[in-house]
C-alpha cells in the first residue's frame, strides 16, 4: 500500500531553496554558516537549505533566507528549470506558513533578512498578491522591520508595483535578456517593454518620490542564453545605470537545465560573466563613456576572456607615456590597472604633503605594484620600452610561457605569467597591436 505524505515546510525549503539559486544577488556566492550572528563576517561552514550569505557595500556579509514561493510557472522561457518544457514534482508555501518559518530561522538567529521569488503559477498580480500578503504578514503581524528583497514579477500591475514599493527594502525584476529581440528567441510569452520595462520605470519613479519604501531596484541578465554580444549587455546596463539609477545589474552564466529547449546550447564560461562584472565595474564606479570603453571590445562585440579590459584600456591610452603618479588626477589615477579608488584618494592626499618617489610607499597606500609596473612613473622610475625588457612583474625562472608567442610578446627576456596576451608589459610596450586587435 503506497502512503503519500504533504510535505512540512523545511521540505518545501530544502526544495524552493534549491530552487531560487538561479536568482542571484552577488557574482560569487559564499557558502558560509554563521547561525548564533547573521551578520558577520563569513566562516568556512555550510549553510542550511534555502539559507546563503549575500555581500553588502560594508563589505561584511548578511545571512538571508532565499526562497521561491512556488515553483510552479505556466511560462515558457527556454533556459529555465522552472519552466512549463520541465516534468517534475512541484512544491508550493502557503502565505502563513512561509512567513512562520522565516520568523523561526530570524528568531534563530540563522538568517537576518528574506529574498523571495516565484513562479508565476496563474497570473503575474495573482502571484505577486501571494507575495505580497506573506510580506504584510511579516511586516504587520510578525512585526519584522529587516531587510527584505522582494521580487516583482513581470507584467505586474502599477498597484502591485506600487504596494512591493511600500513593502519591500528592494525591488528588483529578471530582464534575463538585454532587448526585446533576445528576449523573443527564448520566450513567446514575454514582452519586454509591457513585461519588464514598464514595471521597472514605475520602480524608478516611486523611488524618486522619496517616499518611505524600497531604497533600490536591481536586476539580472542570462549571460548567454540569447547569443547576445557583450556589448549588447554594455548598452542596456549603461541605461539602467544612468536612466534609471540602478543599484546594481548581475550577470548569471547560462547553465543548460535537463528537458528545456536549451538542453543542448553551450554552458557559458564563468571567465566571461567575470568580465562582464569588470565590465560594470568600469562603467559605474570609474566613469567610463561607451566611447572610452569601446577599444575593449572585439569586432564582433565581445571582451577577451583571456585580459582584463582595464589592461586593454590603459595600453589604449598610455601608449606612449606612463601616468606620472605625482601630478595626475584621481580621476585619471583610478584609471591606473593595480589602482583602485581608496589607493587613489590616498596618492592624492600623500603627496600633498610630500613627492611620492617609492613602490614602498605606492603599496603602503594600496597600489598592487605587479599590476602598475607598466603604467606609472615617478621620479627614478619609468617602465622600459625595451624589447629585451626585464620582466619584474612575475617570478623568473627558466618556465617557458604556455601560450603561444604573438607579435606583441616576442623579445621577453623571460615570462611566466602563462602567454603574452595576459602580460601587462607586453600590453604598456606595444598596446597598438593590441589596439588593432580588439577595436
């Protein structure tokens, strides 16, 4: 005799948990365990199920319940697990029942705040409803003041917008493709601008109200799903970012899920979402036009994988002449590969006081000397443009490299650093090469 139990609602999670890590909310995720203090710093431990360590801009970390409501999705998006191509057994919460066992995890001290997302089992406001009803349970009858990142699901309502607004600590919406043509190749379902654009611009002007309500939207892009090109993600995270205010814009390596139409396509490399987020990173914090960006690219639209693009920019632009570190502005110091933001406003205060004239004293502010060599100079130092030029940057030894030699790298005196094209030497002494190559 066969005897069917419901599952209890630490089932569910081990599930739903599981479930949700399609959603993302930092580039690389942590797998720590801190239960007696969410908020600390990470440890080497494994987390519950539905339970994971999301990055904040402090840079410590906060413990958060990730969880869908349901996994049931009537929709048809090709590189989806949760969708309607996948014949599995679903799970589903019930309002009261979700909000109980985050409030005993809180209570715990396990978790410190919630991410949740769903399926849409029925309609884009029938779901979110469900959503929004656990979140008013948490807020009102619970009375839990945390964090709570709240999905919005696409083709939501101006009303069911407006109340994630008022209940949520952020906002955020899947884009999943960057246009509405990319969109299309993996769903019929869809419609970019009603779906996704739309929701997304009325966030954006609630925020802007300054009304009390979420802080921030976000979002997330399926690298490679599409066959879109880098620079066909660069576009629309640019417009995010300026037209729209984003906090931040994620990039999710395609990964191919058993029964969907995409079964077969090419898992993406993690190399080329790294990229992506130096991409964003350049874009965002250091300023760069698409214009400044542009020599980055290759003719097809993609960033090597093989060189970081602030390599590439900074052999572009100083082809000539290093950056003399004690008279160039902190805008054109970030620029410096090796050179970050808090090492750019320390060299710009030190030598305020005193000529900088050391890498002892470039490395006590921050600067990672290997990654700057080939880029600055200051009084009794300047980068050789010698072809037989010593390489200081990697530890020499009689190691031939493993690539294979390109015009840019012949005349090392020796090299270790794996081929030519990742050498930022080689970059700083022939960047028009490598100009050729990539604009």
């Amino acid at each position: 005799m066969l005897i069917q139990t419901a599952p209890d609602a630490y089932e569910k999670l081990r599930h739903l948990g599981g479930m949700a890590t399609d959603d993302v909310l930092a580039p690389e995720e942590h797998k720590f365990n801190a239960p007696r203090d969410a908020y600390s710093q990470p440890r080497n431990h494994g987390m519950p199920a539905g339970v994971y360590k999301a990055a904040m801009p402090n840079g410590k970390t906060i413990s958060l319940m990730r969880v869908m409501f349901t996994d049931v999705c009537k929709y048809d998006c090709a590189y989806c697990p949760n969708s309607i191509y996948v014949p599995r057994r679903r799970y589903g919460f019930k309002v009261d029942e979700l909000a109980r066992l985050f409030m005993e995890l809180y209570q715990r001290q396990t978790v410190a705040g919630l991410f949740l997302s769903s399926g849409i089992a029925s309609t884009p406001d029938g779901i979110m409803e469900k959503l929004l009803d656990t979140v008013e349970a948490l807020r009102y009858k619970h009375h839990f003041k945390g964090y709570i990142h709240l999905k919005v699901m696409p083709g939501t309502s101006a009303s069911g917008v407006e109340a994630a607004y008022r209940l949520g600590t952020r906002l955020s919406i899947n884009m999943e493709a960057p246009t509405q043509e990319h969109l299309q190749r993996v769903s019929t379902m869809k419609d970019f601008n009603r779906h996704i654009l739309g929701p997304m611009s009325a966030i954006h002007k609630l925020i802007n109200a300054q009304g009390a309500g979420a802080v921030g939207q976000v979002t997330q892009l399926v690298v490679g799903a599409t066959e879109e090109t880098d620079l066909d993600i660069y576009r629309r995270m640019a417009q995010l970012y300026g037209q729209w205010s984003f906090k931040r814009v994620y990039y999710q390596p395609f990964r191919p899920a058993q029964y969907t139409p995409l079964e077969e396509h090419p898992a993406t490399s993690m190399a080329r979402a790294h990229r992506l987020y130096q991409l964003d990173w350049l874009s965002r914090i250091y300023g760069y036009t698409e214009e400044e960006l542009r020599p980055a690219f290759g003719p097809e639209g993609f960033l090597p994988t093989d060189v970081d693009p602030k390599y590439l920019l900074a052999a572009y632009q100083w082809r000539e002449e290093p950056v003399d570190i004690n008279h160039a502005g902190y805008t054109q110091l970030i620029r410096v590969p090796g050179i970050g933001p808090l090492a750019a406003r320390r060299i710009v205060e030190q030598r305020g006081r005193h000529a900088i004239n050391t890498w002892r004293d470039l490395q006590a502010m921050g600067v990672v000397a290997k990654r700057a060599r080939a880029f600055v100079g200051f009084a009794g130092y300047k980068p050789e443009k010698s072809r037989q030029i010593k390489m200081e940057l990697f530890q020499e030894g009689p190691k031939a490299p493993s690539g294979p030699a390109t015009a840019i790298g012949r005349g090392c005196a020796s090299c270790t650093s794996g081929g030519c094209g990742s050498c930022p030497v080689a970059l700083r002494r022939s960047p028009s090469t490598v100009a050729a190559e990539v604009v």
